[in-house]
C-alpha cells in the first residue's frame, strides 16, 4: 500500500513539474509578447528589435524561442509597415518551426501571417489561396484573433464582388471574434466597414465605424489605426471630390506622420544591419546541416579552377613561345631579304611627301608605325583602333604607294 502510494506521489510529482516546465515557457513568451507589443505601440521599434535580435544569435536559446522572436520581429517590421523584412522574418521562423515539435502549429500561424502581409499589400489572390488552405483544415492551429483576421479578409473579398449584404455579415462575425481575442486590433475591421458603408451610401453608418475604430486605437494608443482609418477616410473625400473634408482630413494625417515618420526613418536605418543579420542567421543553419556536401564542392571547384589556371598558364607558355620564333624567323628572313635586295628597283624617292600626300592622315600615322618595325596588334592598340582595320589601312597603302608587300616596304624605308 505504502509503495503504491509512493509510486503515485512520483509520477504526479514529475507531471507537475513538466507542467511547470511547460507554462513557464509559454508564460515567458506572453511576458516577452506584452513588451514587445507596448514597445511598439509607444513607436520603440528599435527597441524591440534590440530585445529580440540577441534571441536569434545566441546559441542558449531553444528553437521554440527563436521562433517566437521571428514572428514578433516580424510583427514589428509590419508595424512600420516595412513588409519585406516582415516577410524575411517570417522565412527565419518557419526555418526554426521546422526544428520543433510543435511544426504544424508553428506552419499554420506562419501562413496566416503571411496571408495578413499578401493582403496589406493588396496581393488578393495570393492571399486568397492561402486563406482558403487554411480554411480547408478548418483553421486547424490558428487562434481566434488570426481566426477574425482571415475571417475579415473574407469579408473585403466578398465586398470587391459587391456583395454588400454577405461582406457587412462576415465583418460582424470577425468582430465578435475579434472583440473576444484582440480588441486592440477592432480598428482594422472598423475601416473595412468605413469602405463598406461609403459603397452603399451611408454616411451614417461610415460615421458610426470610424468613431469606433478613433475609441480602440486611442484605448490601446495605437497611432499605425489612426492613420489607417484616416487614409481611408481621405480617399473617400478624394473620391466625392469633397474639398473641405478633404482638407480638414489632410490636416489630421499630416499630425499624425509628424509623429509616425520620425521613428519609422529610425526602423529605416536598422532595414540594413537586419538583413545582414537575417542573412547570416539562415546562412549558419544551411551551413551547419550540409557543411559536408559544401566542403566537398568547394574543394572540387577549387581544384577544377586550379587545373584550368594550370592548363591556361601552359597554354600562354607555349604560345609565347611560338609567337617569340616566328618573330625571331621574321626577322631573320627580313635581314636575309633586306641584304639580298640592296640593288632594288625602287628608289628612295618613292615615299617622297609628295607620294605620301594621296594617303588619308590615318593610313599617314599607320605607314608611320609601320616603319618603325611595329606589328600589326602593336599598331592597332597604339591607335585604338582593331587589327582588322590596320590590315585594311595597310592593304590601301600599298596599293596608293605601288608596293607589293612588307618586305618591299621596309627595304624602301631601309634606303
């Protein structure tokens, strides 16, 4: 009896604790979650990103952790509405989720988030295919709050098809899930309505959205829904052609970019030490997994390089070799013709300036290289110009100047 009771006390023992292990985990991510999020909401960016950047580069931390740091480095670059490294970190995660247990839970909030960014940046078709995957599995993993998020992107596709009745519906449902998860982010919805209301020509009912959305985002002091709705708000003016609306609104987004714009230009001058960072993070995981395979390419591309420096340099070799004997052959039957045609026909009188006056002064700075014993290539890169052209400079010369060939011009020249 008394050891059945011991065994019992054990095993309930260690189930508590791993429970303890286990909720003080996921309490820690919440604890980071919440400064992360008020960080941001006061527009301390960098802040956040200084708090989870040191997560991704040290080693002590768990796969699980890193992971949590690349959605919420994710979800402040979205912030600031910089969506391209919102989308990076969003690889960074999926790189690390794939190294966890919790994988499929990972993936699916992965792909919800990643659908949200496809939206803000009007990819709908996109979006829409990742929505309706998710929605295949019955929104298998995703919590309520990204529940309401896919809900409401439903709902603005159903209000592009002009089927009012049906998108006011979904949007009210995503509300409810919304009110119940994350009433911070009800602006979202509200501005959606604003859009909605506009088409169907009530004013009131715009009127009514956009004094709820103004009550969430001052509650949770959230400037990036002020100008969400705000900007709406300006294109529907724009759109009525309202001028002093129009105005009046303008105003109001010009107040509240004075006070966006200077932190968004600090998150702006952090986009590139990110990246580096990023970079460097997903390149050490690939490294570490096929460094072998790597090794043995690097090697094998070295060597291949190395064997072509090598068959080159015993190329140039041989070839400067042969062009140096054919030179030395050249002048050697140079001299042979030179001392054998002493008694030649044509005088020295023959390159007189007067003959020389028929040539162009191109072919004149050519025949003058050419006396001085320069080859061809040597004439043509003395004069920027081809060896193909000299050749046809040199062709022209002798025919204007009655010469057979090389030889007989430097024999001319000789005298």
């Amino acid at each position: 009896m008394t050891k059945s009771f011991t065994t019992h006390v054990i095993f309930l023992g260690c189930i508590l604790l791993l429970s303890t292990v286990g909720y003080s985990q996921k309490s820690s991510y919440q604890q980071l979650e919440q400064k992360v999020y008020l960080l941001n909401n006061e527009l301390k960016y960098n802040e956040s990103q200084a708090l989870l950047l040191p997560i991704l580069q040290d080693d002590k931390f768990s796969a699980d952790e890193k992971y949590q740091a690349s959605i919420l480095l994710s979800y402040t670059y979205k912030r600031v509405y910089d969506y391209q490294s919102a989308l990076k970190f969003l690889k960074t995660a999926q790189t690390f989720a794939e190294q966890t247990p919790n994988k499929a839970l990972y993936t699916a909030n992965i792909q919800s988030e990643e659908a949200f960014i496809l939206f803000d940046t009007h990819d709908y078709q996109k979006a829409d295919r990742l929505m309706a995957s998710l929605e295949k599995s019955g929104f298998k993993h995703i919590n309520q709050e990204n529940k309401s998020k896919l809900i409401m992107q439903q709902g603005y596709l159903l209000f592009v098809k002009k089927q009012y009745e049906q998108a006011e519906a979904t949007y009210d449902r995503a509300i409810v899930w919304m009110q119940a998860s994350a009433p911070c982010h009800l602006p979202m919805i509200y501005v959606k309505k604003m859009q909605l209301y506009n088409a169907m020509n009530r004013p009131d009912l715009l009127a009514g959205a956009l004094k709820k959305s103004t009550f969430y985002a001052d509650s949770c002091k959230i400037i990036k829904y002020h100008l969400y709705a705000y900007e709406e708000l300006r294109e529907i003016y724009k759109a009525k052609n309202d001028l002093p609306h129009l105005v009046q609104t303008q105003k109001k987004l010009d107040s509240l970019n004075v006070i966006f714009a200077r932190e968004q230009n600090i998150s702006s001058l952090h986009n590139q030490k990110e990246s580096i960072v990023s970079d460097y993070i997903n390149q050490k995981l690939q490294n570490e997994k096929n460094s072998k395979g790597y090794l043995a390419i690097l090697l094998a591309a070295l060597a291949l390089i190395a064997l072509a420096l090598l068959s080159w340099l015993v190329a140039s070799r041989r070839k400067q070799r042969r062009l140096e004997g054919e030179f030395l052959r050249m002048k050697l039957e140079l001299e042979t013709y030179l001392a054998r045609n002493r008694t030649a026909v044509l005088n020295r009188n023959s390159l007189e300036r007067g003959d020389l006056n028929v040539l162009s002064e191109r072919q004149q700075e050519v025949l003058e290289y050419m006396a001085m014993g320069m080859p061809n290539k040597a004439i043509a890169d003395k004069l920027c110009i081809s060896e193909n052209t000299v050749k046809y400079h040199i062709k022209n010369i002798y025919l204007l100047l009655d010469i057979k060939d090389r030889k007989e011009f430097l024999v001319t020249v000789k005298k």
